[in-house]
C-alpha cells in the first residue's frame, strides 16, 4: 500500500469497528477506570483471551484496589482469584512486585512515562506503550502481535519484530493514530485479518493491503 492510503485505511477499520470486538483494556479506559486498574489488567492480559482477562480483574479487584491493598492479599490467593489467566502465578509474583515498586518509587501512583513503566521488571513496550496512552491519553503506540503482523501484511512497514515495528510507526504513522492504533487493528485482526487464512473476501480493505506473506485466505 502506498503510505498516504493508511488514512483511508485507519478510517474505514475505525467505521468497522465493533465495542464487543474491542481489547478488554481499551474498554477499561473507556470506562474511565484507574490507571492502576488498566496497569494491572494489562499485566493480566498477557497470553490470555480477553473474557477470561475481564473476570479476574473483576474478581482481584473485588479484593484490592490500590498497591497496598494489593500486597496485604497472599501470593496463593492472588494466583487462585486470577486463574485461569495464563501463566497466573507467575503473573501473582508480578503484581505483587509492581505494587512494591510503584510504593517505593513512584508514591503509589502508575507512571506516566514510559521510561519510567520499562524500569520496572516485569514490564515490556507493549504494556508501557497501553498504559501510557491508555490511562493517561498520551501519544504512544502499542504493538502487540495483530499491530506486528496486519502493519507487516499491508506493507505499511517492513520488520521483523514488533519492536521494530513500533519504531517504525512512530517514524511514519500520523501521531493523531497512535492511541487508537492498536484498538482498531486487534479488533480487525481478531475479526477479519486473522494469523493464518485471513478472510481477504471480506476485508473492507482489501483493495489496499499488499497482502505479504499471505499464501492462503478465504
């Protein structure tokens, strides 16, 4: 596709776009809710299909809402009310850790920078980037699988990981697409622009995907 059509692009996916098709944290932060609560439901997030993402952050939250509420409920616990998120205990110890830093460093309060969100361990450019837009409405840009490969697949960029691929954005996407970026296109690529066999028939962009490295759609 040629760089300039990504206007049109971002535009017809954003008319296609569904609420129920939308990640659980982008409907998080349009509910106003906390940075905190959209920090911790992203942590949860990670691996983990959306409806079962929504339920336990419901539940932990039912328990805890601030970091120090957080660190008074038992790793054993936590694991149990978050289950079955993937890789839950892991993800017990994460919060727990965060909680702790986010206490010490950051008095209580979810950065806003993401510099300062990378600093602490357990956290990655795609939860930064989410929470940075997410919570607080600054230009950033979250690039997370469906980002990686629709980005890649139109031929809007040319990279091999999403790394790359945000750099790349941020070199050549219209700053006014940042935030909503990634809301339109997991929801494309969750409906329509699928990993394997994406259905090109139905694509209401078809006409303006480069379509790479795809050898099989319906």
């Amino acid at each position: 596709m040629k760089d300039n059509q990504i206007n049109i692009v971002i535009k017809i996916l954003k008319k296609e776009l569904e609420v129920g098709t939308m990640p659980i944290v982008s409907h998080l932060a349009e509910d106003q809710r906390d940075p905190f609560v959209i920090f911790i439901s992203t942590l949860l997030s990670l691996r983990t299909k959306d409806e079962v993402t929504a339920v336990a952050t419901e539940r932990l939250f039912e328990f805890a809402s601030t970091p120090e509420e957080m660190l008074k409920v038992p790793l054993d616990k936590i694991a149990k009310i978050i289950y079955p998120v993937g890789f839950y205990r892991v993800k017990a110890r994460t919060i727990h850790h965060v909680c702790r830093e986010l206490i010490k460093r950051f008095v209580s309060r979810v950065p806003d920078d993401i510099d300062d969100l990378l600093s602490i361990k357990g956290v990655g450019r795609k939860t930064a980037n989410l929470v940075v837009s997410l919570a607080y409405g600054k230009d950033a840009i979250c690039v997370d699988t469906h980002v990686h490969r629709i980005s890649n697949r139109l031929g809007y960029v040319k990279t091999k990981t999403p790394d790359e691929t945000e750099f790349a954005l941020r070199d050549k996407l219209p700053r006014r697409y940042w935030i909503i970026y990634n809301t339109i296109l997991v929801a494309f690529g969750r409906q329509t622009c699928k990993p394997v066999s994406p259905l090109c028939s139905q694509c209401p962009v078809n006409k303006y995907c480069d379509r790479v490295g795809v050898t099989l759609s319906r």
